[in-house]
C-alpha cells in the first residue's frame, strides 16, 4: 500500500499476464476485469503486456493486420482512463498505434490515477528474427525515453525489445524513474526450446536484473502467456528490486497477476550507497554514439 508517513513510500504494482482471448473485445474485457482484480488487492500501478488488444500478429508479414491498428489516444485509452479515474489506480496500456497512413507504432499510453491520459512511449528499438517481424509493422519510436510522474510514483516505460539496451534503461533511470516497466512478447520457438530454451530464459531475466542493479530502480517485466501460432510465450513475468533481486513471478503457462510491493523510498539509500550515478565518467562515454567505435 502506498504510505507517505514517517518516511516511507511505498506503493504496490501489478501485472497482468494473460493468454490471448481470441479477439480484441474479449482481449479487452478479460484485462479490464484483471485491472479490478488488481485494484481490489490494493494494486495502484498496473500494467498490461506487450499489444494486450490483439494476438502477437507480428509473426509473420500480412498487411491486413494493419487494420488492427487504433490511434493513441483514442477509444481504448478513453475506456482506461475512465477505468482507472474509478479505481483510483495508475495504469500502462501497451497498444498498437495507427499514427497516420503508413506510420504505425508500437506504443504504451500511460494514465494517470485521476483518469487523466498523460502521455504514450513509442518503442524504439525494433527486431527482425524469424517469428519476430516487427520491422515489416512498426516504425521507429521517435519520442525518447520518458518519465512521468504519477500519483504513485515516477515510472518509465520501455517495450520487450527494449529490454535489451542498458542505453535506454540508464537515462530512463537518468531521468528520475523509480520503476521501470516492459511490456513484452517474448516467447520459445519449438525448434529451439530443447537446445537454448532455458539459456534464452536466463538471459533475458538476467539482463533486465542487471538494470535494476546498475540504475537502483525497480524493474517490472509483463509477458503474455500461452501458445500463438509458432510461438510459445514463456510467461514468468517478474519484479526485481534495486538489488536484483526477484520479489515476484508469474508461472509460464497459467494467466497470472503478479502483485508486488516497491519501497522507493530505499532506493534513495541505496544510492547513497552505491553510488553509480555519482562515479559515472560521462567525459569518457563519447564512443557510445557511434555504430561501432574503429
């Protein structure tokens, strides 16, 4: 629960990992009825995964799944916002956004827990891996990397892909995030599971540990669930804390609500204590601009 006395500042999250419902209205009243679910166990930021409206539609080139597409803002996030005006609760809407003929983005609308849309994050960085199209479907996002301040706390969001860029989670961190969000589809190929399923896991747990260590910030990861076409969704969404540690996760199969409490008011000690941001040689980082450094 969210505490503001005596120094404390804590505040409670949730992640909805869901399967795919079969359709976009069943996709949306399934996480709808999850959000209350959240809230009525005191959840104050709430997340949804990667596209939760529609199938993981990227695993091959059709141009017809274009249509799926919804201007942000728009008719959902008018459905959220009143939503989470109601509950009283922050929430990350992760969306496929129709920008303008052509332009389409993969984007996570954030509102705020009076019901007020205070803006969306464009994920910037695209793959392109058998299964995984998504340079066919998504434009570049051309916004940066944001931070809003919330009710319940400063948040960043970052999308799957993202996931993999200590770049992006250093100035999300930079720009004052205490929790860092990533929505994400992100699953096992059957040819590969045998062979490097596991390896796969650990690595992507693993990185994101890492960027809740390096920034001293909370790392909230939500991941569908289930199997989609040649897909199947390894779920374990998690929480790590400022240390790394897992504080939270979602089974790989079953739909899940992870619940997790977050002292933000720690990660001001823990700064203190491990001082990255302070000890960071920023005259020396020039190379990190370039493609590759000859």
């Amino acid at each position: 629960m969210s505490k503001e006395k005596a120094g404390e500042r804590e505040v409670r999250i949730a992640l909805v990992q869901a399967s795919n419902q079969g359709s976009a209205a069943a996709n949306l009243d399934y996480t709808i009825e999850r959000i209350r679910e959240a809230a009525a166990c005191g959840a104050q930021i709430i997340s949804t995964q990667e596209l939760f409206i529609t199938p993981y539609f990227c695993q091959t080139q059709n141009k017809e799944f274009f249509d799926l597409a919804e201007p942000v803002p728009g008719v959902t996030t008018e459905i959220l916002c009143e939503l989470a005006g109601e509950l009283g609760v922050v929430l990350i809407a992760s969306l496929f956004e129709r920008r303008g003929s052509g332009v389409y983005h993969n984007t996570a609308a954030v509102i705020d827990a009076d019901g007020s849309y205070l803006g969306k994050y464009r994920k910037m960085h695209i793959p392109q891996d058998p299964g995984f199209e998504e340079k066919f479907y998504f434009t570049p996002g051309d916004l940066g990397y944001k931070v809003w301040n919330t009710k319940f706390g400063k948040i960043s969001v970052l999308i799957c892909w993202d996931q993999w860029y200590p770049e992006a989670a250093r100035l999300a961190a930079l720009g004052g995030a205490e929790i860092i969000f990533y929505p994400t589809a992100i699953g096992w190929l059957p040819e590969e599971k045998a062979d490097f399923g596991s390896v796969q896991h650990n690595a992507w747990e693993t990185v994101q540990r890492g960027h809740a260590v390096a920034n001293a910030c909370y790392v909230a990861s939500i991941n569908r669930t289930g199997i989609e076409g040649g897909i199947e969704f390894w779920g374990q969404s998690f929480v790590a804390d400022y240390s790394g540690q897992i504080i939270a996760r979602a089974p790989v199969s079953d739909e899940h609500i992870i619940l997790a409490d977050c002292d933000l008011e720690a990660l001001e000690e823990t700064r203190r204590i491990w001082p990255f941001f302070r000890d960071r040689r920023i005259d020396s980082y020039r190379g990190i601009i370039n493609r590759v450094v000859d």
